[in-house]
C-alpha cells in the first residue's frame, strides 16, 4: 500500500488529505499520478516520497508516502 | 527550557528568547529578522493570515536550510522559529536569528534563509480579506 497525503488547496481539489492506494503496476510516481484521481493535480505541483523532494521518475515501493503540495508560501 | 534551532510551532513566536540563545563573544553581529503578518497583498486588504504546513518535513527542510547557512555563511548561530495556526496582524510568522564574527555575513545569511523558506519548505499561507473571501497564497500566486 501507498500513502498519499495533499497539503493546503490540493485537499479540496482532489478531495482527501490522506487516502490508502494499493501498490499497482505503476513502479514510478508519475505512473500512480497518471490515475485519473489525479487528473486535476497541477503541473507546478511539488511531490515528495517519504518527505524527501523527488521528480516523476521516482521509483515507488511498499509502504512508501507520498505527498502532493502547492508551491510553497512560508514566510 | 532547551530552544530548537528550528521549529514549526502552533503559538506565539519569542524573538527576545532566540536572540538570547545567539550569544556568542565570536559574533561581532547579531541579526534578528521577524516576517510579521501584513494587512495587505498587492491591492487587497488582509484581515488575518493562516499558516500550514507539512510539519515533519518542514522541520527536516528547515534542518537543512540550517546547516547550509551556517556552512555558506559562516555563521556562530542559526535559528529558525515558523508559526502556524492564525497568526494576527503584526505578529511575526517567522523568526531568524543569524550571528556571525561580522555583519554582512549574518545579513545575507537572513535574505538567503527567507528566500529558500519561500521555495522549499513547505509551509503555506491562507489570507482572509477585510472585503470578505479567503484564498490560499501559492508561491506568488493566489488561488
């Protein structure tokens, strides 16, 4: 199983903060955002697995979390 | 009581009590920077400010941001204090401390800090408007 989690507006615009995905086929990340629950993630989108910074091309395993954010607005 | 260096915290932020951990006889230089909630965004009046964050990670990424900047800059102390919650008008969202032997280091070293703060850790910011409406802040856009 994956853990995604969405941060600030992204929560409203996918419509969880925190949901269970089972590990599919998909062995990157940008495999699993290809899903159409993810259809209206945006293109500027910052993605950490397991609150590391990462790209599309990040592998995905069991167990892993993945978040979703906005560009950030701290400060 | 123990001060982190960095923190994400849910109350008021002390900038008295982090300006006391840089004492240091190496810093020729202290410099205390609070980022204070506004009443306005370009042409819009702000009624209050909220923070999240993703709290676990932006603690990492601020451990991080830390150790840079005393490594680039050639800091004696680094402290960095973001609050989250509502933070009221005139009430810092965002503490930094930098003390360095001289001045220009521990200036660079807040305008450096507050410039990674904004690209990388993830912490954002809600404004409500004096004329009604609230909107998420996203990098400098608002949405």
């Amino acid at each position: 199983m994956l853990t995604v989690l969405c941060f600030a507006r992204y929560r409203e615009l996918l419509g969880f903060d925190r949901a269970e995905f089972p590990l599919g086929a998909e062995g990157t990340l940008g495999e699993l955002l290809a899903d159409p629950r993810f259809a209206s993630l945006p293109k500027d989108a910052l993605l950490a697995v397991n609150r590391t910074f990462v790209d599309r091309q990040q592998p995905l395993k069991d167990g892993d979390e993945v978040a979703l954010m906005p560009p950030v607005s701290g400060g | 009581m123990m001060i982190p260096y960095v923190a994400v915290m849910n109350s008021p932020l002390d900038p008295v009590a982090l300006r006391a951990e840089a004492h240091d006889p190496r810093a020729g230089s202290v410099v205390v920077f609070e980022g204070c909630a506004r009443n306005h965004h370009d042409d819009k009046d702000v009624e209050l400010l909220a923070y999240e964050a993703f709290e676990s990670m932006a603690v990492t990424e601020l451990e991080k941001l830390r150790t840079e900047a005393m490594e680039r800059f050639g800091l004696t102390q680094c402290i960095i204090h973001h609050r989250i919650g509502v933070v009221p008008l005139c009430e810092a969202a965002v503490v930094v401390v930098t003390a360095s032997a001289h001045r220009k280091e521990s200036f660079e070293a807040v305008v450096w800090i507050m410039d990674i703060i904004k690209e990388r850790v993830p912490i954002w910011k809600r404004e409500r408007y004096t004329e009604g409406g609230e909107s998420w802040v996203e990098g400098e856009q608002r949405h």
